[in-house]
C-alpha cells in the first residue's frame, strides 16, 4: 500500500520470516528430535518447542502492533507541525545549544542517531509543536526548557 509507512512493510517482513521459520523450519526440527526416541529427555526436540513457544508469542506482538500502526497513514502525518518522522531542531534555552532530533514509533528510536520515540518525554514533548513553540520537559537530569528552531516534516523529506 502506497500510503503505508515504512515501519508497518518492515514488521510484516519480519512476520513472514518468523512464520516461514514457524512452519517450516520448526516441524521439520520436531520431526528429526521425535526419530531419536524419548521425548522426555530430548534436547533438541525441548530447544524446538520452546522456539516454536518464542516464535508464536513475537508473531502474536507483531500482528498486534502492525494492527495499531495501520491506523496511521502517510496522509494523517502532518505538514505544518512536527509528527512521525519530522526533524525538529530545536535550542536549548538555558545553555544556547542545538540539537536535531528525528520522532519515530519505539520500535525505530536510536538515541545515539537521534531518533526519539514520540512516546517518550521528550519526543511527545515536541509533537504538536510548530517553529517557534516554547516546549518544556522533564528529562533526567532536571527540566529542560527549548525552542522549536527549525521543522523538516516527513513530507519534506
């Protein structure tokens, strides 16, 4: 779907393999443990049901969450105010500094690249704002007060 975002493609991608690995890999593993005879001590056909267990649950919280994120759509992220995907940069006021950052969903944040999740203090801080907003959010290491200085929404990207 052209109006997906990215995000959903790539968790449906890592569903299909999981699955795949879930319905293929995973009897055929069973198969093998079941042909060396008891069960009850049997390593290889434990370590094949506890991953087929782990598989199902990780397949289940993706299913989940790709449900959640489809109800977001390139078309409802905004153009004039950040949102997904924007980069805000923005100055400190107390000390003068900037610093860029990039709102993702959780499952994309990398704060060592500067990619904040929107549900974090500081990333749902920034949402909403336009250029020139004053945002104050408690971090840490106390509260810390900027202006949104600059905006690249996902649109002008």
């Amino acid at each position: 779907m052209a109006d997906q975002l990215p995000i959903v493609a790539r968790l449906q991608d890592e569903a299909a393999e999981l699955k795949r690995e879930l319905n293929q890999d995973i009897p055929k593993a069973l198969e093998e443990a079941r042909a060396h005879g008891d069960l009850k001590e049997n390593a290889e056909y434990h370590a094949a049901k506890e991953r087929q267990g782990i598989l199902n649950a990780r397949i289940a919280q993706l299913e989940q969450r790709i449900g959640e994120l489809s109800r977001y759509s390139i078309a409802t992220i905004p153009r004039d105010r950040v949102g997904y995907g924007s980069k805000v940069e923005v100055e400190d006021l107390e000390s003068g500094d900037t610093e860029v950052y990039e709102l993702v969903f959780p499952e994309e944040a990398d704060p060592g690249k500067g990619h904040v999740s929107m549900t974090s203090p500081l990333g749902s801080a920034f949402v909403n704002k336009r250029v020139g907003d004053e945002v104050s959010v408690q971090t840490p290491a106390g509260r810390r007060k900027f202006e949104v200085v600059e905006l690249a929404t996902y649109h002008d990207r």
